[in-house]
C-alpha cells in the first residue's frame, strides 16, 4: 500500500473533517509532537520516555516500509492538516498468521469525537481483507474511554494480566481483549 492513501474522511462530533490514511514521511514533525505529547501526559500508553526526531524519523522508515510490504496497515488520522492519532493492525506469523495486533494512541484534544471509533473500523476491515480470523489489542484497565470503543466495535475481554504496569507509584492491570472475524 502506498503511503499518504486516503482510507476515508468523515466528520468528526465536533464538527471537524478527518482523514484516516497511510503515513507519510511528511508526518514526521506531527508523529514525534503526538508521541511526546503522550508522553509528557503520563496516557495509558506503553511509552515512557520522550523520543527524539532521529529515534522517530527510524521508527517512521520502518513503518513506511512495513505499509508497503502490506504486512502491517498504520493509520493517521488528520484534522486540519496535522497528523493527530496513530493507529496499526500488524499481521503476526508462523502459528498465529490469521491473527491480528492492533494499537492505538490519540492526542489530547482529538479524544472523544469519533476518531477512535472510526480508525478501529478502518483497522477492522483490513484484517477482514487480509482474511485474518481473530483481532487482539490490550489496554490500561485505568482507561477506560479505550477500553468502551473497543466494546462498542465488537472486542470483548478475554483476559488480564494482573498488575502487568506501574505507573505513577501503582500497579494497574493489562485487560487483553479479543474480536473474532467471521
């Protein structure tokens, strides 16, 4: 797939036109903003620690050649010319190749508008087109905004890892949730 593809645009509750589509290498300032952004927020996200362009710019190259190789689908969502979330479905292999990884991470601001709902759909039907059998993602169990999107587009629970983080002096549980793709 190429990168910068349009995937769809909709409208977001707030008034706001999205566009869902592929990365470009063009988002590289947008992406490393996001990603330290999160950072910096203290979101339920698995980073810690801010990254550096350079360190973004390689996560970037390897993407863009991942998208191409149609072994994983990343997905941008844009508002207003701006790179404001991130998203992938990555195929995994050997036993598990009819299985699916997803992620997600929206910047503040973005939340709560229909994007996250909306790039799950996208990521969803490429994993219906690529004739994978089951989807998997975990989340934080402290968010809980994550955890209804994932509900409302069909994953259910399927496990948890007790005390799987510490994050700000507490432990919090790693929920796995599943979708079966029929």
């Amino acid at each position: 797939m190429k990168s910068g593809r349009v995937i769809r645009t909709f409208v977001a509750h707030d008034g706001r036109r999205v566009v869902l589509r592929t990365p470009k290498w063009e988002d590289l300032d947008d992406l490393t903003e996001m990603i330290n952004s999160l950072v910096e927020e203290k979101a339920d996200i698995i980073k810690t620690e801010k990254v550096s362009r350079e360190e973004e710019a390689n996560w970037l190259a390897r993407v863009l050649v991942r998208v191409e190789k149609e072994d994983a689908l990343y997905v941008v969502a844009e508002v207003d010319g701006k790179a404001v979330a991130n998203s992938e479905v990555s195929k995994k292999d050997g036993y598990h190749s009819h299985v699916g990884a997803i992620g997600i991470a929206i910047r503040n601001g973005f939340r709560d508008v229909g994007i996250g709902t909306e790039m799950m759909k996208a990521l969803i039907d490429q994993g219906r087109a690529w004739g994978l059998k089951v989807l998997t993602l975990s989340v934080f169990a402290s968010n809980k905004r994550a955890f209804h999107v994932y509900e409302k587009v069909g994953f259910v629970q399927t496990g948890v890892i007790p005390k799987s983080v510490f994050k700000e002096g507490k432990y919090v549980d790693e929920i796995l949730m599943t979708k079966l793709l029929e």
